[in-house]
C-alpha cells in the first residue's frame, strides 16, 4: 500500500489501479468492494426522491439549525455539493431564499438567508413532518443495500469465536455447535436453567462479526418517512476517507481513495448491530411507530438490526403470550421478508436478513409447538457447568481480588449447594458468592478472606429458606409503636 501510495504521489492516478499495477489486489476484489460501499447520487433525479420533499427538507434545516451556507447545506442534508446548489437554485428561483454573496473565509462558498416567504414555507413545512435530517434513502435502495450485506457474507471462523468468548469459561461443545450456527444465518435458541450465562454468551457474540455495513438515516415510502439509523443501537465507525468528511467547498468528483464515486453520506458506516430486547417485547414494538405529533415513524428495533444480531432474552416471559410472538415470526423466519403498514393502510415488503436468537431458562416445548420448534434449526442448550468448569469459572472470580480458594473451600461450598441446599451448580454463583464475602469482610474491615460463616451467609441468600418459621410467627426484633 506505501509503494501505491508513493507512485499515486508521483503520476497521479488512482490509488486502486496502482494496487492492481502491483500485484497485490485483483480488479475483482476492487469491484466488490465498490459494491460494497453506496455512491453518492450523481444527479437530483438519482436520489429517487421528488425535488420538492428534497426543497421542503432543506428548508427545514435551514430554518431550524440557522444555517447559512452551502457547505452547511450539505453537511446537513448530506447529499453532494452539486446536487445542493442544484436545489439552492430550484428554492432561489421560487424566492424562498436569496444570496448574500462570497463567505470571507471561502470565496468559493455563498452565504444564503431565508426570505419571509421561505420562513412560511418552512414553519408549513415543519407541521406536515417534523422530521429534519439527513436526506432519506428510497425503499428500493434500502432493500439492495440489506440483501447486498447479508449477514452470511461474513465467514464465522472457530479462532473468531474464541477470542470474542476468551473471557469466559466454557465448554469446547458450545463453541463447536454456535460456529456454525452463526454461519447459517438461520434462527437460534439458546435455552437451558437460570443463571448459567446465556444471556452473556450471546452478548459476547456480538464481536464475532467484523464486517462494515450501511444504515440509512431514514427511508422514505410513499413521501413517509421512517427513521431507521439509532445512535443507541448502531456503534458507528470512523470515517475511512476524506469522501465522508463534510465537504467545505465545491469539490470534483474522483478524488475518492479507491473509487470513482464517493461513498453516498446518506449512508452510515456501522458495525453490524446487536439488539437485545427482553421482558419489555410486545408485538407493538415490532410495527413501525408513528408519532401523530412529528408525523414521521420510527423503525422497529427488528428492522434496525437488519444485518446483524436481534436477541429475544427472557422468551417466555413477556407480556405478549408466547404463541402470539412467534406467530409474528413466522413470515421472517420461513420466507426472509418481512411486511410493515403505514398508517395510511399502505403495505410494504423489506428483506428479512438478520440472525434472531430465541434465549430461555423455560421449558421449550412448554413454549413453543413442533411446528415453530422445527423452524429454529439450532437448539443449543446451556446447561450446568460440570464440576472442573465451576472450578475454573470460581478462579476467574477470586484472581482480582487475591482469595485463596483451597480444595477444601471448595469442595465445602460444593456440597453444601448440591446437598445442603439442594441445588444444582451455575455459573452465576461463583461471583455471588464471592460479591458476598467481599461485602462481609468490607464490613467488618478485614482482609478479604474465605470465612465458613461469611461462607454461610452468602449460601443462605441462594434461596430462601422454606418452612423454617410456623404460620403467623415472626423471626428478628420487632418494632414497638406507641
């Protein structure tokens, strides 16, 4: 890449044909990394959007955000230089804004100020749709791009998986059986009693995938539109080249890295995301949400995860009966599209490309029926760890803070869960335990140690006790009123 580099510095040229010359990239690579990547609109009509929705949006922005510039303009709608002054000029010749001339400090930039009626226009604007940001993606555009960068594109290698899992104790099986099950883009349950991290593993896994997608700000369908890019749950990537800086000025087209075309702005560089939702799921979440006061909708978390990970935690327990959820899944699931309605009654198709994990400590089949079972082609059960892993997870635990855990410790705390209290081991009770002693020793400000009573104390918050105490009576110092 210096050498590229270096003879680009010299003759000029393109940086990927360069690496071509060299010998270390192949045209065909170049190509699909193009296609990988949107490009930027090369004309007004390339948007697929009407010129007066794009007028009405920029002067949305301008009047909200007191812009004043044409590279404000841009930055803010994010659409190429010249397709900006292109709208300047359609708003200038209805007089809904007017030059002030040269900015100081560019002169190859104008300064721009909203005339009365352009403020109209814009207030007029506001109350048809609220919705001022970036310029939306078509419908069309969004479905190439989701089936463009599947999920199963990106090849889930075992070394992957066990970096992204390293921190944690597991058994080799369920390394080998999630492999390929990622690799397969096809549903998961991962089920198996409370408190033995499957709600953990599956987070872990939210590293195996490296690969760069693009989320649009919005989509437009039918002049609606849908916000879909959501800061909370898409980790955004920097910027890789100059092509998605703000551009400061008129700038030619071709000075891309590797392309011709510069990557369309409109579009965001993110990892592929990982969306969890639990207890809180109801069917509502799952339609597209409209806001009758800013008269523009929000997507659904299972559309914002497209591309990449959407985990159900705690199946089985949300307000929505089981069989009404998976019902809602079945379409996805089986056919890979899905079907969202706007308020106006219009339907419409979106691809279905994410990788949805079902998570339970239920019974399966108490939840599910076989048909549904059938299509969830990986089951993976995590289950209690066996002995010399409740060992090792005990040591993870106790090396931060210097507890020495003797074999006698241990087999004590052992017996006393299995037989004493009669539960079964998991993996969640190493760090309650030790959460426990620390907290007692911190009490009575000694050195962090493995006492048998703080042992005890922390065994007795396990689970409570049962028919220790009559009906009616009463245990502990009581409070006299009066």
């Amino acid at each position: 890449m210096n050498q590229a580099l270096n003879v680009q510095a010299k003759k000029g040229g393109r940086f990927g044909d360069h690496l071509i010359a060299a010998g270390v990239i192949t045209q065909q690579a170049i190509d699909a990394f193009i296609t990988s990547t949107p490009n930027e609109p090369d004309s007004l009509a390339a948007t697929g959007i009407d010129e007066n929705e794009l007028v009405s949006l920029l002067l949305k922005l301008i009047y909200i955000n007191r812009l004043e510039s044409g590279s404000q303009f841009a930055d803010a709608i994010k659409l190429p230089y010249h397709i900006v002054l292109e709208l300047v000029r359609i708003a200038t010749d209805r007089k809904l804004i007017y030059s002030r001339g040269l900015r100081p400090d560019n002169l190859a930039d104008m300064n721009y100020s909203l005339t009365d009626e352009g403020r109209r226009f814009a207030v007029d604007a506001l109350q048809r749709s609220q919705y001022a940001g970036p310029a939306p993606v078509t419908l069309e555009e969004f479905s190439d791009r989701v089936n463009l960068q599947k999920i199963t594109n990106e090849i889930v290698t075992i070394d992957r998986v066990r970096e992204c899992v390293t921190d944690l104790a597991l058994e080799d099986r369920l390394i080998e059986q999630i492999g390929p099950a990622l690799n397969s883009g096809r549903a998961i349950l991962l089920y198996g009693p409370p408190g033995n991290g499957k709600t953990t593993f599956a987070n872990h896994l939210a590293n195996v995938f490296s690969t760069t997608i693009y989320v649009p700000y919005a989509i437009t369908v039918e002049g609606q539109i849908i916000r879909v890019y959501d800061p909370s749950l898409h980790l955004r990537l920097a910027p890789s080249s100059a092509e998605e800086q703000p551009a400061p000025a008129p700038r030619a087209k071709g000075h891309a890295f590797l392309r011709k075309d510069s990557i369309d702005a409109r579009w965001v560089p993110c990892k592929r995301p990982f969306v969890t939702a639990g207890g809180e799921l109801t069917l509502e979440m799952l339609d597209l949400r409209y806001d009758p006061v800013t008269n523009f909708y929000e997507a659904p978390l299972h559309i914002k995860a497209l591309g990449g990970c959407f985990v159900i935690d705690d199946f089985g327990r949300q307000l929505v009966s089981p069989t009404h959820l998976l019902n809602r899944w079945i379409v996805p699931l089986e056919n890979r599209i899905d079907y969202l309605k706007l308020h106006t009654g219009k339907s419409f198709a979106i691809p279905f490309d994410e990788l949805v994990m079902f998570s339970t400590n239920l019974e399966p089949e108490d939840l599910m029926d076989t048909a549904f079972l059938r299509r969830l082609p990986y089951k993976i059960e995590i289950g209690a760890p066996s002995v010399e892993l409740y060992r090792c997870i005990f040591d993870q635990v106790c090396s931060p803070y210097s507890l020495d855990l003797t074999d006698e410790i241990f087999d004590s705390i052992v017996y006393k869960i299995r037989e004493e209290k009669k539960l079964q081991l998991a993996a969640y009770q190493p760090r309650f335990i030790v959460d426990q002693v620390l907290a007692s020793c911190r009490f009575i400000r000694e050195t962090p140690r493995f006492e048998p009573r703080f042992i005890d104390h922390a065994l007795d918050n396990l689970r409570v006790k049962r028919g220790s105490l009559p009906r009616g009576a009463s245990q502990g110092a009581q409070v006299i009123s009066g």
